[in-house]
C-alpha cells in the first residue's frame, strides 16, 4: 500500500512539472468565504471575490449533497460581474453540476484520491452561452492545523469543449 501512495504522489507531480497548464496570464482575488454543515452530513459553500487590479466581482455558492460514504454531488453556481469601460459590464453565470468519488488510500482517512467530473454551462447576459466537460483527478492530505480541520490538494485537470 506505501507503493502505492508514493507511485500516486510521484504521478500527480509529475502533472504539476509537466506544464500542461501553462498559461501566460494571471489574476489576483481577495477572496472570503465560509461552509457551512447542512444536516445529514452535507454542506454549503459561499464565496465572494474581489479583484482589485480589474475590478472584478466574483460570488459562488456550491452545496455538496453526500449520496454515501464516498460519492457525494455538487450542483454549483457562479456570477461573475466585470466592467469593460462605458458604463459597460461582462455579466457571467454558470451552472456546474459536479460528481465526486473520494477513496480513502489509509485506514485514518487521511490521504484520499478524488476523481471529479463536472459538466460547466456558462453563458453571458446579451453574449453567447458555451458548455464543457471538466475531469480533475487529484489527491488530497487531511490534517489539522491550530485545531482546524485543513486539507492540502494535488490536482490534475482535463477540460473538453
């Protein structure tokens, strides 16, 4: 089993240093958020966002609707408001229902492979409406840091139009 983990380990890092993702743009977002326990074992997630060098307003609200031990749905939802100069604005929502399967690899639940599928339908107020797949295979570490439960993320992620 110890073979295991570090082959997974060692393959999700190599995603990480094989640059699949490199894009040559980034952003920064003061983001604040909460989750919030549902009862049965589910929860709410809210988030709000702010970029400050582009005067972006982002909110997210995604429920996660545990069906059992390891599957659980997300059925999620997010606008995002940007101005484009004018008094013109880029409103953008989208829907993203998403699946998760979560396999424990040790007996304490700490480490996890997570396999989420996701099916994004995005569509701008006066623009045009797009949809894509989106799979993420990643592996997760739970801990607890100052007595708070945390989790620590390796994700991999392949997206279809």
């Amino acid at each position: 089993m110890n073979n295991l983990k570090f082959f997974l380990l060692g393959f999700m890092l190599w995603g990480v240093t094989s640059n699949a993702q490199s894009l040559d743009t980034h952003k920064s977002f003061i983001l604040v958020g909460t989750s919030v326990k549902i009862p049965k074992n589910h929860t709410i997630n809210l988030f709000g966002g702010y970029s400050v060098e582009d005067h972006i307003q982002l909110t997210h609200v995604s429920p996660s609707i545990k069906i059992n031990k390891v599957l659980s749905f997300s059925p999620s939802y997010t606008y995002m408001n940007s101005p484009l100069g004018k008094n013109r604005e880029y409103k953008l929502h989208q829907l993203t229902p998403s699946v998760t399967l979560s396999i424990p690899i040790d007996k304490k639940y700490k480490w996890i492979i997570q396999n989420q599928h996701s099916y994004l339908h995005q569509f701008v107020e006066g623009g045009a409406e797009t949809s894509f797949y989106k799979a993420k295979l990643g592996l997760v570490y739970r801990t607890k840091i100052f007595d708070k439960s945390t989790n620590f993320l390796l994700n991999d992620e392949i997206c279809r139009s």
